[in-house]
C-alpha cells in the first residue's frame, strides 16, 4: 500500500480485488538485463534462458524487414497464414490451433479456461515456473511430485497424485526444463492413458524441435491434450514471441473467447512464418546444440563433475550442493556469464547452462574452470 503525503488526494492506493491483492509478489524470472544491472555490466554472455545462441533463420530476418514498415496497422488476429501452415505441418485442422505470444501466454489461457479458482493442477516441483505462476495468479491449488533422484519426471506418480487430488490440469514438460530429461512417445502414452478421465494435459514441447518427430506423441489431435510448441527455442525468435497450442476444436474455442486479439505483432508473426520455411537452417541448430551438450559434458568430466542427460539446448552440471551451485551462478556473474540454476531439490545443486556457439562454450568454459579454481582456493585457506 503506498501513502501520498499531498494534501487533498487519498492517503492510500485503490485497492487491488482481494485475490490479486493476496499473491505473493514472486516473479518467475529476473532478466538478464537486470542481472546485469546489479552486477554493474552493461551485457552478459546469456547462457541463462535457453534462448538460441545461432539467431534467428535468414529467412525470417528478411521477412520481419520487409514487414516493419507496415507496423502501423494490427497484425492479423486470426493469424491465419502462420496456422494454415502450421496446420499442414501437424496434419490437423487450422481450427486445431491457437497462436500465441508464446508459450507462456498459451499457459494462462489454458490455466484461466480449465482451472477454476481453488481446482488442482499437478506439476513436477521445480519445472518450468511460468506454468506455476499462471495457476498462484488465477487462484488455482499446484500439488507437486518431486523429480527423481536421476533428474527424471515421476510419471507414474504425477498420474496417481492427479487421482488423489482430483486435478483438472496436469502438466509435463517434455523433454523438461530444467533437468533436460526425455520421456519416450510410448511412456506419455502410458501416461495419459493413466490420467484420470476429466483431466487435461498441457504437454509442453518448447524443446520438442530438438527431438525426433518420431519420438513425440503422434499428431493426433487428442480430447485430453493441449500441445504447446514454440518459436522461442529452436527457431531463435524468443524475442519475437511466437508460440501456438495444439488442441480439439472445442478447446481452441474456448481460448478464443479469452485470448487477446491484437499480441502477437505483425513482424512476428511474418518471422515465424518464413523460419517454417527455412529446415535446413534449423536442423543446423539441432545439430550444432547436440555437439555443444557433449562439449559440456566433456568440461564437466574434465572437472570430475556429473551432467544430467539433456534432450534440450542445455545441460545441467551438478555442483555438489546448492549453497555451491549458487555460489558458482554468483561467481560466473561476476565474470559477466549469466547461468540460472534448478530451484528445487534434488536438482537444486546443479547448474543450468544453455549451448551457446563453439565461442560462447569456450567463454564459458574458461569462466567455469576460474570459478571453480577459485572455489578449491577459498576452501583450502
Ligand atoms: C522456454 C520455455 C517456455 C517459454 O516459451 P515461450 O514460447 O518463449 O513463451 C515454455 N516452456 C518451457 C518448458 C520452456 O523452457
């Protein structure tokens, strides 16, 4: 509550509804941008928010070019040229999809339509905090399930917790940030056969470009699942924020009576169609993410440190315990590298580094090994 001291105007703020007025103020992420503010650094290597090092496809720069003078006017609400296309790529019907700035926007809807105030929703403790934040700030109940011990998401138990709790949404990063782990397309089928029947999953697939087609559930679309893909990872237009949902009729109904018409820009939505047109560009990246994971894997080795398997664009590093692992998030900051860190045990004494360029994974592998020089020293004095 904020007080005035001008004479004559309301001593306190108006009120918020009492709902919004009781969350607590937690944001799920400090940018970068801020970070760099504290640490008195004007830019930061950003190897924190799994954003793609290789930039955005040729194609869809050109395209965004071409379309910045017409900024003047809205982008077109039904984004219909980005889901006729994305339509024909996922074998499904334009009225299958909703588009999105993001996935972190897809979430709130699917949280706002399906998860009343007080309803329960599942996650694994720890995932991805932009889910968590949407379900606190409609007022809706999370009930969590630990990760296992190997980084790994529990999914028969987020299936019985669903029983126990009579959930409406279930929801599963998959592969999962930020442990990078990877649940094969014949265990989420197992999976979502084990749900009870009046759940909905929100099956996250931001990283789902770094896997095999094959790999992921078919592209049926299935009465019990939202799908959310995303621009931000692969494609490396996170700024431009794009992403879009998968899902019945009914359902990308019901979003569109809530969704915001007008947020996702002209130029993004020209980006993200053009970078659908540019394969080759984002195989590439694919690759190229794989060979800087083993990079990773290979500095951690070097330093008889352990890595959690990653199907993603980063790698976890285990520190030894989360007093070191945030020491080490502090110290590299310092050194003008950004990292974030897992914020719940058991993964809390890891490291999350995202795969930058060959020069980027140098740069870090420098800072890593200075870091920990520098650690053994102050253990030892
Ligand atoms: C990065 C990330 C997102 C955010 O995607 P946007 O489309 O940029 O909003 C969502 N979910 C997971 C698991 C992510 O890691």
């Amino acid at each position: 509550m904020s007080e005035r001291r001008e004479s004559g105007v309301r001593e306190r703020s108006i009120e918020a509804t009492p709902a919004i007025a009781a969350l607590p103020a937690i944001r799920p992420f400090v940018a970068p941008e801020e970070l760099a503010r504290r640490a008195g650094r004007t830019d930061l290597l950003r190897l924190g928010a799994n954003e793609s090092a290789f930039g955005p496809p040729p194609r869809a720069l050109e395209a965004m070019r071409a379309e910045l003078p017409r900024t003047s006017y809205y982008g077109d609400p039904e984004s219909v040229a980005l889901r006729e296309t994305l339509a024909a790529r996922h074998a499904c019907s334009p009225d299958n999809i909703t588009v999105g700035a993001g996935i972190d926007d897809l979430l709130g809807l699917v949280v706002r339509a399906y998860c009343a105030p007080g309803d329960v929703s599942v996650s694994t403790l720890g995932s991805y905090p932009t889910y968590i934040y949407h379900v606190i700030g409609y007022g809706a109940r999370s009930e969590t399930v630990p990760y296992a011990a190997d980084g790994s998401v529990q999914l028969p138990a987020l299936a019985a917790r669903a029983h126990e709790t009579r959930a409406r949404l279930v929801y599963l990063a998959n592969p999962d940030n930020p442990s990078g782990a990877f649940a094969s397309r014949r265990a989420v089928a197992s999976f979502v056969d084990a749900l009870p029947a009046d759940t909905l999953l929100v099956l996250d697939e931001a990283y789902g470009d770094f896997v095999d087609r094959s790999e992921l559930l078919p592209d049926t679309i299935d009465p019990r699942i939202v799908r959310m893909r995303t621009f931000s990872k692969a494609y490396g237009l996170a700024g431009a924020r794009v992403g879009y949902c998968i899902a019945p009729r009914e359902t990308i109904e019901t979003f569109a009576k809530i969704r915001l018409q007008f947020h996702v820009a002209r130029i993004s939505q020209a980006g993200a169609l053009a970078a659908l047109d540019e394969p080759d560009f984002i195989a590439n990246v694919v690759a190229e993410v794989a060979r800087g994971r083993s990079d990773y894997e290979a500095l951690a080795a070097r330093f008889a440190r352990t890595t959690l398997p990653s199907r993603t664009n980063f790698v976890c590093i285990d520190i030894g315990s989360r007093e070191r692992a945030e020491a080490m998030v502090e110290a590299l900051l310092q050194r003008g590298v950004f990292v974030r860190k897992p914020g719940a045990p058991p993964l809390d004494g890891h490291i999350r580094v995202t795969v930058g360029t060959a020069d980027d994974r140098l740069r870090f592998g420098e800072a890593f090994a200075e870091t920990l020089l520098a650690a053994q020293r102050h253990a030892r004095s």
